[in-house]
C-alpha cells in the first residue's frame, strides 16, 4: 500500500530520509522533546531550521519536498518555519516578484541570510482580506510607501516567524496613489536588524506566547507606524506603481490571492500526515493490547474496528485528494513561471474553491480522526508520551488557519450552485473543471436509477464506475432540492 500512496521510488527516499533524520543529533531530539520548556523548544526549532537548510544543499527538489513533509509529520514546529520561509516567502517573490525582485532577495533567503514571514490575517480581518486596515499611501516627493495600522484591529496577527527571528515580511496592505485607493498589493517590509535583531524604527513586534501546540514555532504580532519603504518593495509583477504614482493594476485581481491556495493544498496533506501518524501508533496499541475473557487482541473487537478502519479508508481517499489537486496547483506554477498568464488563470477559480473544500473538510475530519485515535486507547493516551496529544494540539491550527472552514465551507457551496444555474442554463463552463460530473448528470440523471437497479440484482456488476456514477447522480439531486428550496 506504500506503493499506491507514495511510489516504489519514493517509498525507497522515505527510508533514506529516515534514517538520515534518526542518525542526525540536531534534527533528532527523541522523546526529549515532550518535556521542553518553551523558549527551549524555540532554540531547538531554529537549530533545525538552520539544519535543515544544510542537509538539503545540493539535492534534488524531490529529495527536498519529501525531506520537508517528512520533518513536517516528526516535528510539525519546525515544519511550519520551514513553510512559512520556503512556501510563503521565497514561493510568493517567486511567483509575484518581478525578475529583479526575485534576483535581489531569494539568493539570502535560499540561505537564510533573509528570513522571511507572510503578513496577511489582522486583528480584526482575516477572512475578509479586501478589509485590511494596513495601509500604504505612495510618496511622490520621496518615491517610498509609507506604511500604517491605521487602528488596533490592523495589527498583522498570528504571523509565523515574526515573534522571534524574521527580519522581513510579506505585508499585505490597501494601497493609495494620487489619493485613488488601489486595492489589496504586497509590500516587502524589513522588520528587524540582521544583526542585532532588534525592530527597525516604526515596527513594533512581539511574540503571542504560550499556544495549544507548536510552541517550538514563534508566531507573533506587528503594528506598523510611519514605515517606510522604497517603491521597488512593492511585488510588482502584475501590478505597478510608477515613479509619479501612476497605478497600473493586474490584469485579475485574483493573483494576489495565490499564495493562500499554496495554505490551503498544504492543509490537505497535513491531515493526511497527521492522522496517519496517529493511525500507525493505535492500530499498533490494537495489535498488541489485549483485553476480555479470552484475552484477544482489542483489534479483533468490531467496535474498535469501527472506530479505526474508517479512518484508515478516508486518510487513503484524503491522500488521493491532494495528489489530484496538487497536480492541478503544480500545473499553474509551471504556468506562472513561463509567464503564461492565461494557463494560470483558466482553472484558478476552481482550484481555489476546491482547495476550500477540501481544506475545511479534511480539516473537521482530522481534528475528529485524531480525538478518535486517543480514546481508542483509553488512558494511555493521555500521556503526553504516547505522542497523540501533541498532535492533537499542533494540528489544532489547521481547523482556523489559513481560513476558517465555515467561511471556505461557503465559497465552495457558492461556486457549485452557480456552477449548477450555468449548466441548467445551458451555458458553458470549463468541463475539464472538478465539477464536470454536474454536466453528466444532467443528462443522464433521469435514467440512472434503472441503470443502478440492474447492477443491485447482480452484486457482481456493481464495478466503481457504477458506484462513481451513483454519487455523480445523488450530488446532481442535492443541487436540484437546493434550487427548489431557495
């Protein structure tokens, strides 16, 4: 089963990167880990964060994705610094930086000479990101930006990064030029002194403290006041301010928003990650727990059946999910760098509704998965040691972060019903999208239930297209009462 989920070829670079964890004294802390104070899980983190950035020196980008989602799953602090610097801040100048740009800071952030954070979620707007009280109003007679958090409810908030050691930040801000407001743009913002550390003037930063999990990660808070900063700090591959303050915008404004899909694939193989971890150490406690008159492994009983080989289904399925989205996402990349604009746009729409989707789903049923593996334990599992409550507690984020599943929830809904009015309208849409089944269904909703009536009489019929074309069938129907209900 490693082979379906992972490859043979990866299978094989899994152990390798295993044993190079386990034999390695700084990236491995054993069970020390449980009994950390915080600041000491923080000098800990950044030690492996530094070591991280060595061992992966000269390998290649597979051996270095599956070393990070490796160190991801044994120390998900660590993992979290790692994404924030290499998916968030490199992945954004590489993806919205102009080629300049991207010659000025990725060489010192590939090696971390520039340590990067990503300023998005304020105080007081998260979600709505278009309401952002950050503002930054365009200086004609010094060519700068001048950067404010115009009330408490601007303040830049859960920020990975910035409690302790970023330097830099990726500020999403409302920008004004020639007193015309211009929409949501990112900044490039210095933070602290390389050197010594200490906060540049204008910038007040503080770390968040202690958290339900990921305390070895130094997630924090930044107001800005009167900062500023060169008119070349702006990403400006799409959209630009001009030396006299002439706004061009992009051609979408969607584009400003790709780095929260990256958040959002991420999520989906966290819950993968983090369930199947907690999978692997219940299954094993069933295997060799023994309980009952004729002392039989507990896996045996039905009822811990039930309570685990669901789980085990839906974390493949889960997998599956992300490898699917993922190619689609990896896809608009390669778009994005050969600056093909249009390739990246045509499926944007609904990659970033179904990576909502699945990141609020994947989400509920991780938290839900990962409290189900702990009691399936009974006491044992409530010491910090059987190493279930901690991830518990880290993954705990990934039900908030990066969007609230409610309001992702809703995208979704929103997309699919005027995905549906389109289709019932007869107008097109893109039938390559992960909502074609719509289209078959409608017309061939009305004869499916004697087609599926056949199969029932012979079990053996009932191959997984037939059932694939039953759930095509029933989501069809569900849109339909929608319709009629509203």
């Amino acid at each position: 089963m490693t082979d379906v989920l992972h490859g043979a070829a990866e299978k094989n670079l899994r152990r390798e990167i295993a044993e190079t964890i386990e034999k390695d004294p700084i990236l491995h802390d054993g069970l020390d880990r449980y009994d950390f104070s915080r600041p000491e899980h923080r000098i800990v983190t950044t030690k492996k964060l530094f070591r991280m950035a060595e061992v992966m020196k000269g390998k290649s980008d597979q051996w270095k994705l599956t070393f990070y989602r490796m160190m991801e799953a044994y120390d998900a602090s660590v993992g979290m610094r790692f994404f924030v610097q290499n998916a968030l801040w490199i992945g954004t100048i590489k993806n919205q930086g102009t080629p300049e740009q991207q010659e000025l800071w990725l060489d010192g952030a590939s090696e971390f000479k520039i340590i990067g954070c990503f300023g998005m979620t304020e105080l007081g707007h998260s979600s709505h990101l278009r309401g952002s009280e950050t503002i930054a109003v365009f200086d004609e007679a010094t060519d700068e930006f001048v950067i404010n958090s115009t009330a408490i409810t601007a303040t830049k908030i859960w920020i990975g990064l910035a409690g302790q050691i970023a330097t830099h930040c990726i500020v999403f801000c409302n920008l004004r030029s020639k007193g015309q407001e211009c929409g949501l743009q990112l900044i490039i913002v210095p933070l602290r002194d390389p050197e010594s550390g200490k906060p540049l003037p204008g910038v007040h930063v503080g770390d968040l403290g202690a958290k339900a999990g990921r305390n070895g990660l130094d997630n924090g808070w930044i107001q800005f006041h009167n900062v500023r900063v060169p008119r070349t700090n702006m990403l400006a591959r799409f959209a630009q301010v001009s030396r006299d303050g002439t706004f061009t915008p992009s051609m979408n404004p969607a584009i400003a928003y790709g780095s929260t899909i990256t958040e959002r694939v991420g999520a989906v193989i966290g819950a993968y990650e983090f369930v199947s971890q907690a999978l692997v150490i219940s299954c094993r406690y069933a295997a060799v727990r023994r309980q009952g008159p004729s002392n039989p492994q507990i896996l045996d009983y039905q009822s811990h059946q039930y309570a685990l080989m669901p789980i085990l289904a839906r974390c493949y399925a889960t997998m599956f999910s992300f490898q699917r989205i993922n190619k689609v996402y990896q896809q608009m990349l390669t778009c994005l760098a050969a600056d093909d604009i249009a390739g990246f746009m045509k499926p944007i729409a609904d990659v970033h509704n179904t990576s909502c989707c699945l990141k609020a789903f994947c989400g509920w049923w991780a938290a839900d998965s990962l409290e189900a593996c702990r009691r399936s334990m009974g006491g044992h599992a409530y010491s910090q040691y059987s190493g279930i409550p901690r991830l518990i507690g880290d993954f705990g984020v990934m039900t908030t972060g990066g969007g609230d599943n409610i309001v992702l929830a809703q995208q979704t809904a929103r997309y699919l019903v005027k995905t549906f009015e389109r289709i019932m309208a007869g107008k097109s849409f893109d039938q390559e999208s992960s909502v074609s089944y719509l289209l078959w269904a409608k017309n061939s909703a009305e004869k499916f239930p004697e087609k599926f009536q056949k199969s029932l009489e012979n079990v053996d019929h009932v191959t997984l297209d037939v059932l694939l074309e039953a759930f095509r069938c029933v989501a069809f129907r569900g849109r339909i009462q929608v319709e009629s209900s509203s």
